[in-house]
C-alpha cells in the first residue's frame, strides 16, 4: 500500500508504539497496521486416512490440509465446517483444536482443528483433487499448515 485510503496522501515509514508502520503523511491519522489474516486450517479424517486437498493453482504434486480464509461475523469453529463443506461436500465434527500457527510468508495466523467427517466427497470450485493418506503416511511440511499436521501426528505417537 503506498496511498491513504482516506486523503490520497502518500504514506510514510512512522515508528509507532515501537515499531515501524506506514502511516499518512498529511497526518490525516490514517494507520496501515498491516496485521496478520485469520486462517482456519483442518486435519480431517475420513475413516481410517486424513484428506489432503490440492487446490486448482497448485502445481500437481502439491497437497495440503484444509484451509480457508475466517469470514464476517464467523467463529473460527464454523469457518472450518463451513469449509469442509463447501470445500469437500462434508459433513464434520470438531475433535479439538490442535494449535495457532504463525505463517509470517503470507502474514496469517491459522488456527488449525481436528475433524472426523463423514459423507461421500464432492470437490467444490476451489480444489482440483484430493487424497486419502493413511496417518502413518503423512509427512508435515515445514510452512503453513504442515506444523499443525506435525504437532497433530505427534500426540498422536506418530514419527514424521
């Protein structure tokens, strides 16, 4: 961002509370705080593997767990089902929350859970194929999502 949504001013490198922080140069009192978007993030079982999603502007080789993006006037519990059904076209129930992941490469936090779904898959727009993987299969990746597949598989008594 190089403009003041509110004036049109250029914004200016200001040290605020100690930190660095682009704020108006006509002192309109605009702050571009740039803070971290919510993510919800989901490690589902369906049976007996976990369903990893590999989204339409992945290179082929590329799966992950479900996430999606927290919306207006949504609790982070019912983003991730929202998610799993629009996303997969099933149905689920939170198991526990596994953790908060700070993903600083795409400024999120996510917000990962646990979710046993039941239903028959259905892709919804956004994925272009899925995966069924046994949990002993399962290897974490080191960014985004995979710390929270990590931590998951090692209260589990899983070695990754």
């Amino acid at each position: 961002m190089k403009f003041c949504p509110h004036c049109g001013s250029p914004l200016a490198a200001t040290v605020l509370a100690g930190r660095e922080r682009l704020a108006c140069s006509a002192e309109c009192g605009y702050v571009f705080w740039d803070n971290p978007v919510p993510v919800v993030a989901g490690i589902v079982e369906l049976g007996d593997a976990v369903i990893l999603v590999r989204n339409k502007e992945w290179p082929e080789r590329f799966h992950g767990i479900l996430a999606g993006f927290l919306e207006k006037n949504e609790s982070p519990e019912d983003a991730i089902l929202r998610e799993l059904k629009e996303e997969l076209g099933l149905d689920g129930e939170i198991i526990g929350f596994v953790g908060k992941y700070a993903f600083f490469q795409k400024n999120q936090i996510i917000l990962a859970y646990h979710i046993k779904a039941q239903g028959e898959i259905v892709l919804g727009d956004e994925l272009g194929s899925y995966k069924l993987v046994p949990p002993a299969e399962l290897r974490p990746w080191s960014q985004g999502t995979g710390p929270a597949l990590k931590d998951w598989l090692e209260r589990r008594g899983i070695k990754s």
